[in-house]
C-alpha cells in the first residue's frame, strides 16, 4: 500500500504523521509550534526524519513524497510560505529542505484548501460542490473546493477569511490590524482576551481555553461578552461567504468548536435566518469527519501519489 509523509502546521501545534492510501494514520507526532524560523526548520527536519525511522506496518510501501499543510499563503510553486501571520515560517524553502534532507519531493498547500480537499473527497459531504470548508483553530482556516479542486485565486492567495475587516478599529488582531474576523472569532485571540479580561481560569482548567471561556460565562459576563462577540463575527462571516458562493455544503470544525459545540448550531441558525432562501433551501451544513486528520488527507491528496 503506498504512502506519504505528512504535515499539519498550526499557529499553536504542529502534527506529523505517516499516511496510506487507505487514510490509516501511522506513528503520528505532535509538538509545540516554535517561535522562530531557524527552530522552526530544524524542527521540520527532525520529524520528518523520525517518521522515515519508524517502522512500517505490514503491508505499507515507504513513503515516495512528503504533502504539508500549513497555515498561510503559499508560492505558486507549493514550496514555500509567504505570508502566515500565526507562523514563523516565511521564506524558507520548505519542499528544497525536505528534498536535501529526506530525498522525497515535498508539496505545501495552505491547511484550510487541505481540509477543504480532504472533506471533499472523504467526509460527511462527500462530492458536495461548491464545498465551503471553515476551520476555527488558533486561527481561522477556510477551503473552497470548486469543481472537484481547491480554489486558488489569481496568485494563490485566496481565503485568508480570517483578515478581512468585521469591525474597522476594532480589536486588534494576530496579523497586526485592527477589526478582523480572526480577532474576534480565532481560538488564540479568545484566549488572550480572556487571559486580560478576566484573570484565573475557572476551577477544573490550568489555562484559558476556548471551553474555559465557555465554563466561566454562566456566572460572568465579561466572560459571555467575549463568547457574544466570537459568535456575532462567525455567523457574519459564514452567512457572507454563502451569500456570495452559494456552496452546496459548509463544513465546520477546529478546537473552537470542539471547545463550544454549540457554536456550530448557532453558526447555522444565523446564516439561515440572514441568506435568501434560494441560498438555504438545499445548503447542508455538516460536521468535518477528519477534524486535524483532514488536513493530512488533504496533504497527502496534493501530493498525487494517490490517485
């Protein structure tokens, strides 16, 4: 059975994992996401260096490429990041890295277009399209699959939903301006805020998170004010992107969601209550089967090994 090295890049964690064609996940790794490009790249090297040492299960081929998938803009080339505000990985050419070290030709697609493809041909809307594919994370992730393929844009910059405007002056947000979806709505602006506003974490957490901040809002409205204003920014966003796409699904997932579950529903109710109904009447709205594991499909998809 043949196989891929693997690669998911997140603001907050990276996974790696050994990948077959039949989707099994082998001597997966998860690690901290460094905070500078020189760690950043050695880290690289290392994991990926400790996959190919694994051992293989019966049966599986060793790996002939690596598939990454990884927060920001990538090169038109699927080399290399230009742009990721949650990433210290700008202008290191990952896929000559890989090639020099590993011997294994290295393809990079953004994570939101990975899990947008992985959904596409393996999830719950399985051949739905247009699909629309929505990732609350660290940030926000979003894949547009159009006619079987991930939409691009003109210079392969397209989706970076999380950086465009919701409030002007507003927030501030991890790339740096102020007001975007992403400050209001991104699992890491979430917690920072409530780390400001509202000090210790509720009895039962060490740290805030997104279901921290979900525990503590019963008794604190500082609390549920945050909690208000993720679920204003993400029922906009969504109930634009269908107005404007007019997708015949939308997937949703990432830790936000699996912090406040119950942001999905209202995710929902929103876009159904706000869009025309010739955009609603047969719009599905379904959970991601993958969740992480779909960006590694999706990695592994842009690869080509397995078709």
């Amino acid at each position: 059975m043949k196989t891929v090295l693997t690669g998911d890049l997140g603001g907050t964690k990276c996974r790696f994992a050994l990948l077959a064609e039949d989707l099994s996940v082998h001597a997966a790794r998860k690690v901290d996401t460094p905070e500078d490009r020189a760690t950043f790249a050695k880290m690289l090297d290392e994991e990926f260096g400790a996959l190919l040492e694994s051992d293989l299960p019966d049966g599986w081929e060793p790996p002939t490429a690596i598939g990454i998938g990884t927060a920001g803009v990538i090169t038109e080339d699927a080399r290399s990041v230009v742009y990721a505000p949650n990433l210290h990985l700008a202008g290191v050419d990952v896929a000559a890295r890989m090639l020099a070290k590993h011997g294994l030709e290295t393809t990079l697609i953004n994570d939101g277009r990975a899990s947008a493809l992985g959904e596409y041909r393996h999830g719950f809307a399985k051949g739905k399209d247009p699909l629309l594919v929505l990732f609350y994370g660290t940030g926000i992730g979003i894949g547009l699959v159009v006619d079987g393929k991930p939409y691009g844009g003109a210079t392969n910059a397209a989706g970076e939903i999380g950086h465009v405007l919701h409030l002007p002056d507003g927030r501030v947000c991890p790339c740096g301006r102020r007001g975007c979806y992403e400050a209001y709505c991104g699992g890491r602006p979430m917690v920072e805020r409530a780390a400001v506003e509202l000090g210790d974490p509720p009895d039962g957490f060490a740290r805030w998170t997104v279901g921290a901040i979900v525990s503590a809002a019963g008794d604190d409205e500082a609390a549920q004010a945050i909690l208000d204003d993720a679920e204003v920014a993400a029922g906009s966003m969504v109930q634009s992107l269908c107005t404007l796409l007019n997708p015949g699904a939308v997937v949703l997932g990432g830790g936000v969601l699996q912090g406040w579950p119950d942001l999905r529903q209202r995710i929902e109710e929103r876009v159904r209550s706000w869009c025309a109904g010739i955009i609603t009447e047969e719009l599905e709205f379904v959970a991601s089967k993958g969740e992480s594991d779909a960006i590694l499909w999706g990695a592994a998809a842009a690869t080509g090994v397995f078709q």
